[in-house]
C-alpha cells in the first residue's frame, strides 16, 4: 500500500502558485505522486482557498485545479472532526485539517508552517516538504 500524505494548504498554494521556499521540494513530491510512490490528499477547503488565491493573482483558475484534483483524492469533512481536539491547536483551520488527515489514516502531513504543529500526534508526524524527503532519502 503506498504511503499517504496530506498536503496543507500552504503547500498546494505554493505549488500552483509557483512561491519560492520550497518549492523544488513540493514539486518533487507532486513528480513522486504522479509516478504513484505517494498517495496525495487534500481538503475540500483546500480547494476553495486555491481557487480564491488563484483568481486573485490571475491564474488559470479551473484547469489549474482540475489537473491538481486529478492527482490528489479529496477528503470531506466529518462532525467527529469537528469533537476533536482542534483546540490544541492556535490556527483551527490547522487543527481541522490536522485531524481530517488523522481521522483518514494519512501517514504524513506536509506543511511548510511546522510552528503551528506542536500538538502533533506520534500517529501522523508533521514535516516540511524537506525533512519527508529526507525521510524516504530522496
């Protein structure tokens, strides 16, 4: 079964985006996925928050996440979510998303903004584009 990962906000408005940082890290997970190594899922909030951020800075909005949902299955929301600990977390959009990917048994959560993390559970590490590579020596 192939390692599944979540991928936070930042990291998919940084790919579509094209953001400086670490974007050669993003892009060689987004090449690993596509070559089926990783599993990539994403939020149905990620989705509307790329929307927005694309049309904002005049991207090609809908071909742009047409082709992005192709590769990543999109996880909804449930209420059980919304009883978890999201608390724990200063940035509750983070907690939500944090504990979406826990409930769906992701393996990796991939953000850039391991700071608002500290709440982290052994069960679901959060780690940067950078330190997962590293992990799978790539």
């Amino acid at each position: 079964m192939a390692t599944k990962i979540f991928l936070d906000t930042n990291i998919v408005l940084d790919y579509l985006l094209g953001r400086e940082g670490e974007l050669d890290k993003i892009e060689q997970i987004i090449d690993l996925a596509m070559e089926n190594v990783f599993e990539c899922y994403i939020s149905e909030t990620v989705i509307s928050t790329s929307i927005y951020f694309l049309e904002k800075n005049k991207k090609p909005t809908m071909e742009m996440i047409r082709a992005f949902c192709r590769l990543c299955k999109i996880l909804s929301y449930h209420s059980n979510t919304l009883y978890s600990n999201i608390e724990s977390f200063n940035d509750l959009e983070d907690g939500f998303l944090y504990y979406l990917a826990l409930h769906h048994k992701m393996n990796f959560f991939i953000t850039r903004n391991i700071k608002h993390f500290k709440s982290q559970l052994p069960l679901l590490p959060a780690l940067t584009p950078t330190q997962f590579l590293n992990s799978y020596n790539f």
